[in-house]
C-alpha cells in the first residue's frame, strides 16, 4: 500500500492539497491508458528517429520529424517528472526507473558543437520499451540475473581460448600470419572459430592445405567450447528467466492472497456487526 506523506518543511495548510495532488499523480501514472500511451509515444519517437536517417525523407519531411522530436521528448520529461513526484524517494529506489531517468536525461544534454554526436544517442529512448512492456522486462531481468552465474564459465572459456591461441600461434603463426601471427591475432580467431562464422573455408580449410592433420587441433576446441561450453550458458540463462517468471507468479499469489484475506476479514466483520446490530434489536423493549 502506498503511503503518501507530505515534506516536513511543508506549511500544514498546504499540506492536505500536496498529498492530495501526489494521490492523483500515482493514480493517473499507474492507469491503463496512460501506460498505453507512453509505449504508443516510444514506438512513434523510435519510428520518427529511424526516418531521419533516409536523406529523401529529411528533405520533405524534415522539418516536421524535428517538431515531432521535440514534442515527445517533452512528453518523456513532463511523464518522468509526474512518476518522481508521485513516488517520491521511491522512486529512486527502483533500477528501472532510474533506467529511464538515465536515459532521459543523455538526451537531455547539449547537442552543439563537439557533442553534436550525442544526437545519434537520442535512439536511446526506443530502450523504454524494456520498462514499458512487463515481459520484455523480464527476459533483461533474467539476463542481468544470469550474469553472477556465468563468470565462472567466461573465465573457462576464456583460459581455453588463450591456451589454444598460444598453441596456435606456435604452431601456425609462421605460416599464417593474418589469423595466428600474434596472440592477439589468435584469440581473435579463436572467438570467430567459437561463433562458427566461416572457421571452415576461412581458417581450418588453408591451415589444412599446409598441416594436413590440423584438423585433429580445431575439432576438439569446437566441439567441447562451441558444443559444450556455450550451451552452459543458455541453460543459465534460461534458468535465469524461469526464475524470474516462478517470482512474478509467485507475487501475484501472494498479492491475490493477501486481498482475499483481506476481503475474508472484511466479511467477517460485517457479520459481526449484523449479529451485534441483531442482537441490539433483539434486546430493545417492544414499542407500546
């Protein structure tokens, strides 16, 4: 339940009139249409931002996606600024309120002179949509959860990497300069044999034509990294997510709980007062 209390240097008549007010901006903020309609403004802006990037559309239509830019970006703020003074100090509380406070606020700064570039960064806002759609904000929940789990499998696999990149580079990196010359040059390999983006025609096929048994090398680091290792980190991250949908069921169990509990005791108090009010009846003389 949300309390609603106002500032302690507030004057005491002013103070009924400024809960007041707090009560009616938690309420509009939390109301369905609105909802709506911010995610409607964050679709649109993201869709505006994307038209300026078409010359032919800039020329015709220029003018117009700038006033439109502007216009939402005062939307995002004046919005912003009604959920801070509804919650209050909760609101800072919340990482993805301040998510969008952030990210708000980037396109807030100045965009002249050298950072001219900070416009580019408007696009931020489109990333709104993960506060505003509960289940796109869950699956980045269950990736941000996931990521404790996962270190000790990046250091895995990053001590495999640097162990096959140094074996490599011995091995190749004389014949092979561009994919194995340096360890640098190996570990890069080695990620783009991992995400198996062309390690066959582009890696292990020449190194082949020279060491025909190379071949024995590479098999096994695709098979126990990209095979293996990697699937790891799907099952944490799947279990990550499932995590999180067993906690928002369970949360609204115990929320529909609570309210049915509540409404229980509301019940039983009126049959408690009907049985009092009975009772009195029954007890009072009869008219004469």
């Amino acid at each position: 339940m949300m309390v609603f209390t106002p500032p302690w240097w507030l004057p005491p008549q002013h103070a009924a009139r400024f809960v007041d007010l707090r009560k009616s901006a938690y309420k509009l903020v939390r109301e369905g249409w609105f909802e709506r309609l911010v995610l409607t403004i964050i679709v649109v802006n993201a869709i505006t931002l994307g038209f300026e990037t078409s010359p032919t559309i800039m020329a015709r239509l220029g003018g117009l996606l700038h006033v439109l830019d502007e216009i939402m970006l005062w939307f995002f703020v004046v919005e912003l600024a009604m959920r801070m003074f509804a919650y209050g100090w909760r609101f800072w509380r919340d990482p993805w309120a301040v998510f969008d406070f952030l990210v708000v606020a980037v396109t807030l700064l100045p965009q002249t002179g050298n950072l001219s570039v900070l416009r580019a960064m408007r696009i931020l806002r489109a990333l709104r949509l993960i506060t505003a759609i509960p289940s796109v904000k869950r699956v980045v929940t269950g990736l941000l959860v996931a990521i404790p789990s996962m270190s000790s499998i990046i250091v895995l696999v990053l001590l495999i990497n640097y162990v096959f990149a140094v074996m490599a580079t011995k091995m190749f990196g004389a014949e092979f300069e561009k994919n194995f010359g340096t360890i640098g040059a190996s570990l890069f390999t080695f990620f783009q044999i991992m995400t198996l983006d062309g390690w066959g025609s582009e890696v292990v096929r020449p190194v082949m034509e020279k060491y025909p048994y190379a071949w024995a090398f590479f098999l096994p680091y695709i098979i126990f990294v990209t095979f293996a290792v990697l699937n790891l980190f799907i099952g944490i991250v799947v279990d990550a997510m499932q995590q999180q949908q067993e906690e928002a069921t369970e949360t609204v169990i115990n929320v529909t709980q609570a309210e049915y509990h509540h409404l229980v005791d509301e019940i039983r108090a009126l049959r408690a007062e009907l049985k009092d009010m009975r009772a009195d009846r029954n007890r009072s003389p009869p008219p004469r």
